[in-house]
C-alpha cells in the first residue's frame, strides 16, 4: 500500500471484503476505538506491535500483523487490559471480539489492505 495515511478502505481476507478504518497517524492511533461503542469493520493501527484496552467499552479481537501483512497472532482482549509488544508486527488489526475467528483471520493467514477506489 506505500506510505501508510489515516482513512478507509477495505480489508481482504480470502474471498471476503471487510470495511476498515486506517490509523496511521499518532492522534489517530492513541485514539482508536477509546469512546466507541463498536466497531463496523476492522481499524488498522500502523505502526503498531501492542495495544492496551483501557477505557474500551467492549472486548476485541486484535491481531499482529507483520510487514508483509501475514498474521503473527489473535488474541481476545476484555476492557481494561494491556497486551505485550508482539516481536516481528508491525500493525495491529482490532475488531469486534468474535469477528476475527468469523473471518478466518488465524496465525499464519495473510491479509490485504485496499484503499478506497479513486
């Protein structure tokens, strides 16, 4: 995708398109999904190797993604907790709990990030 820039596109997961939002910016990721009640879609933070819950008000699955955008990890996180920095990510992908194992995002897996057409 070249320089990472907040916004949307579209995450692709196999055959499956999924809204995403892009948090590339410092503002963009502190803020994340803080304040939220959901989330339609995925965010993607960028750069990112961790991620904390704090102040969330639902639980969600997170997933570390490498350079190359292939899965590292997916975990569930409930409100309130702090996730470890992940060796290797270098993106996290975060969605409602439950949705990633829908999805068929696993360790190993390989996603793409579409920005919206022109």
């Amino acid at each position: 995708m070249g320089r990472w820039r907040d916004g949307t596109g579209t995450l692709r997961v196999g055959a499956t398109d999924i809204p995403l939002e892009v948090a590339a910016s410092y503002r963009a990721r502190t803020r994340g999904l803080l304040g939220r009640d959901g989330v339609a879609g995925a965010l993607l933070l960028t750069p990112a190797s961790s991620v904390h819950t704090f102040g969330m008000r639902f639980a969600i699955d997170v997933a570390y993604l490498d350079r190359r955008l292939t899965v590292l990890a997916v975990r569930t996180m409930r409100p309130g907790r702090l996730g470890l920095p992940r060796p290797r990510a270098r993106h996290v992908l975060e969605a409602e709990a439950g949705a990633m194992e829908r999805w068929g995002i696993r360790a190993g897996a390989r996603v793409a990030v579409h920005p919206p057409a022109a």
